[in-house]
C-alpha cells in the first residue's frame, strides 16, 4: 500500500510569491474542493496540487507527468 500526500500551492490575497496553503487533504477529490474554497472564499490565485507518492522511489518521482496537477 503506497501513502500519497496533495499539497495545495498558491498564492494568497496580496501577496506574490507562491506558498503551501494546505497540506491535509488525503484524496485528489478533498484537494480539489480545498482549492475551490480557497479561490472562492479566500481569493487564493495560481492555486496548484502537487501529489507526492510516499511509497515510491524519489528518483522516480521526478519523472512522473503526474507530479504536479
């Protein structure tokens, strides 16, 4: 069984530089709602998800189209 993690990057109201915003969500479909509120409500912009797969060999992870969504 592998642990993936989604790790919510953007940027947040007045500010410039991209940042981690949230760091719990255990599934794609979480993430996805939390960026959602997060642009809604907050008005979080360039928000991203980084999926890392803790289970996998980091070498290979740089390789994976799936990395960053």
């Amino acid at each position: 069984m592998t642990h993936t993690e989604y790790i919510i990057w953007g940027v947040k109201p007045n500010e410039t530089e991209e940042e981690i915003l949230y760091t719990k969500a255990t599934t794609m479909d979480q993430a996805k709602k939390v960026i959602e509120l997060l642009e809604l409500v907050h008005k979080c912009t360039g928000t991203r998800i980084q999926t890392l797969d803790l289970g996998a060999c980091p070498s290979q992870q740089w390789n994976n189209k799936n990395l960053i969504n």
